[in-house]
C-alpha cells in the first residue's frame, strides 16, 4: 500500500472502530446513567435500543443512498452528526434529549458504516490489499465492541458516565478533521431511481425485529407490543423480498443475493458476530453477578480479548493466502463454536482463568471468521455494486451486534427465573442461565458452520462442473 492508501485505511477503520466503541461503552455505565437523569430500571433498555434501531435498520437505505449520490459525501455527513448527537448525548439534561442523542447516534452509525466500508472496497482492489484492508477492518469492529467494555467501566468509574459520550464525540473531531483531504468521491456509474417500496418495507421489518428481540430481552416475549413488532417485522420483510422481485431498480438485487458467496458468507457474518458480542454479553454477567468484579475489573479482563483479536485479524488474511477464505472460515466458526462450549464448565468458584482460557481461542476463532466471510461476501462484485455487497456485509455486523445479545439475554433472563422459583440462590440461578445462553451459542455457531460449508462447497463443486 502507498502511504496516503494506508492513512485512508487508517481513517476509514478509525470511524468503524468508533460505532463498534459506541455499541458497548455505555453497557457498564446504564445503572449510574440511570440514577443520574432519573431513568427507571425498566426505562434503561432504551439507552442502548435507542441507538441500536436507527443504526441497523436504515443500513441498506443509506448504503444504496451512497451508491447513488456519493460515498464519500454521506461518509462525511454521517460522521458530522454521530459526532454532533454524541455531544448532545454528553451534555444530556434529561432522559429525552439523552435518548434524541443516542437515536442521532444510531442514524449517524447508520451512514458511516456502510459508506465506510464502500469506500474501503472501492478503495483497495480485491486480492492482497483488499484481504488485508477487511482484516484489519474486521479486527478493529469486534475490538471496538470489547474495547468499549473496558473503557466504559474505567471512565464511569472515574469521571462520570458522561466521559463516554464525551469520549465518542473527540474522536469523531479527530477522524472529521483529516477525511475531507484524505477521501475521494465515489459513487455509482448511474443515477438510478431509489427503490421507495423496498426502502420503506426493509427498514421498517428491521425496526420492529429489533425493537422486538431489545424489549423481549428485559420484558420477556409474552407482552403485546413485543409480539406484534415481531410479527410485522417478519411480514415487512417478506413483503421487501416480494417488492424486490418486482422492482425495476431494486434496493437489494435479488440475483446478488441469490450468489452463495454472498448469501452464505453473510449469514455467517450474521452468527459469528451476534454470538460472539453475546459471549462478551454473558461473560460480563459471571465476572460481575456471579464473582463480585467490580466495572472496571470485568473490563480489564475483557481488554485481554482485545489484543487477541488484534493478533488474531493480523493473522488471517495469512492464512487465507494460504488455505482460502471459505477453509479460513469454517475454521474459525468452529473454533469459535467449540471454545464457546468450555464455558459450560464455569462455576460460582472457578474464577476469571477459565474464563479466559475458553473465551480467548473463541475471540480468535471469531476474527477468523470475520475476515474470511468480508472476503467471501465481497468477491466477485463490480465496484458500482460494492455500496451494496458491502451494505450486505455491514448489515449483517451491525444486526449481529445488535441482536445476539437481547435474544440470548432473553433465554438466560428466563432461565434464572424459573431456577429463582424453584428456590435457587442468586449466584447458581444466575449461572444455570448464562451456562444455558452459552450452550444455545456455541450450537449455534457449530450448526451454522457446516451449513455454511455445505453451502460453499456446492458452488465450487458447481463452478468446477
């Protein structure tokens, strides 16, 4: 890479790193945030789902948005507001203009993340340089993610929940400033017309999943509103499936989906990042609920995944030099799927080790399986259809982020109440659901694996015919 190529691989990895930050910095911080603005207990969901909606349900939206009127345009107007509303959300006075800053927050994340990626992809051509530029990419998202855990605890602790916020909107200041000269503008061959019914049907279905699977994780998925956002969100999103079949000029192109490469590698995508953030998720639980850490204890014990993940996305595109990206992949999900299976040998005595030991090779497994299925979803596409395999790719990151840890959030949070009705202690009725959240994730990823390579291989085998 030439030296500018690298400072833009530099900036355009800097904002990713910050969303994935913004993900998981307030999670330690929500009971002072609480106490601070007068949120109740019931009322704290919204911190975190006040972000997560906007930013995963208007990704393919924006991502198209950009293909037609500029990347580089809608990149620097994302990260403009995500820095605007994290100062709002610092300065917040009350819980309203808290949850207006964390909703501006998400619709920021929601423009960056997939005009980012665009210009990574447009940016760097597919081989080598392209491999690399996911790796490190990928490395940075997931450890944006633990990272924000660490960090979350340490500045609450020290300064106050407001640091966080305070913390999002300097290093949105640093990564503006710079972008403009860095950054050339990219955009699709033609103007195309913007698939209004696709973009309204698709948006719409993502909203009410998530809304669903957030408020199902405190409330459970007995109450009303959750079973009606969980119905729409289906029937909107067969309706998107109908409305693009039909279209002239699809948001998502149904044949591009219908490739393997992108249909798997994305599903993969899918899992190995919804698991793996409610890994983190459930592991924060045991550390705190069950071993008595305090905040910045349990983040510390998570910066260690940290610099495993940074060894691990420096390794891969190595590796799938050497093996391929679709070998590389099933690999890593299985070593994620197996290290995951280790912790269901924690126990109210068994200390921070086994933690660490079953989640390490896991962290490492997962990054694997980051960078090899940005490479697969990617291969193949022209650049006036990257805006939209990378939307692909940022959507199936951000939705994984978003709801691996309210389901599995949810089976846990059932599974303590009814061990606490059987007359369980708090400790063991707390460790039989998160030992149970452990054991629907590690299957999980293990079943998706081998779909995922049963898949690949019928298109090798196909293109070899």
């Amino acid at each position: 890479m030439s030296p500018r190529a690298k400072l833009v691989l530099l900036l355009l990895c800097a904002a990713q790193f910050i969303v994935a930050l913004d993900f998981s910095i307030l999670n330690v911080a929500l009971p002072v945030l609480g106490r601070d603005l007068g949120m109740g207990q019931a009322d704290l969901q919204w911190a975190v789902t006040a972000f997560a909606l906007p930013s995963g349900g208007f990704l393919l939206l924006f991502g198209r948005i950009a293909d037609l009127f500029g990347r580089r345009k809608l990149f620097l107007t994302g990260l403009a507001l995500f820095t605007a509303a994290s100062v709002l959300a610092a300065l917040a006075w009350d819980p309203a203009s808290f949850l207006a800053g964390r909703v501006l927050q998400g619709m920021g994340a929601a423009v960056l993340v997939p005009t980012g990626m665009s210009l990574l992809t447009t940016t760097f051509a597919e081989g080598p340089q392209r491999e690399r530029a996911l790796g490190i990419s990928g490395t940075l998202l997931s450890t944006g993610f633990t990272v924000g855990m660490v960090l979350g605890g340490v500045l609450t602790d020290g300064l106050g929940w407001r640091s966080t916020m305070g913390l999002l909107a300097v290093a949105g200041v640093a990564v503006l400033l710079p972008a403009p000269a860095l950054l050339t503008e990219s955009r699709h061959p033609q103007r195309p017309r913007i698939d209004v019914p696709g973009a309204v049907t698709v948006t719409g279905g993502l909203l009410s999943v998530i809304y669903a699977l957030s408020t199902a994780a405190e409330q459970g998925f007995g109450r009303a509103d959750v079973l009606a956002a969980l119905v729409a969100g289906v029937l909107l999103l067969v309706a998107f499936v109908i409305v693009e079949s039909r279209a002239a000029q699809p948001l998502v192109s149904l044949p591009m989906l219908r490739r393997r490469t992108v249909s798997w590698g994305n599903l993969a995508g899918l899992v190995t990042f919804s698991m793996m953030t409610a890994v983190v998720f459930l592991l924060t639980l045991y550390l705190q609920e069950v071993l008595g850490l305090s905040a910045s204890q349990t983040g510390l014990v998570f910066g260690v995944q940290g610099i495993v993940a940074v060894i691990a996305g420096m390794v891969a595109p190595n590796v799938i030099r050497r093996i391929g990206a679709r070998r590389t992949l099933l690999i890593g999900l299985l070593i994620q799927a197996g290290f995951t299976a280790t912790l269901l040998g924690l126990g109210t005595g068994s200390g921070v080790w086994l933690a660490l030991l079953g989640s390490i090779p896991a962290c490492f497994g997962h990054m694997w399986a980051i960078v090899a299925y940005g490479v697969t979803a990617t291969s193949g596409a022209p650049d006036e259809e990257q805006g939209l395999a990378t939307g692909l790719i940022t959507s199936s990151q951000q939705v994984g982020i978003t709801i691996g840890i309210p389901l599995l959030s949810a089976v846990a949070s059932a599974r303590i109440a009814g061990l606490r009705s059987e007359g369980a202690g708090f400790a063991d009725a707390t460790l039989g659901g998160i030992k149970l959240g452990l054991g629907l994730d590690a299957a999980l990823v293990a079943v998706v694996a081998l779909l995922v390579t049963a898949g690949l291989r019928t298109v090798r085998t196909a293109r070899r015919g």
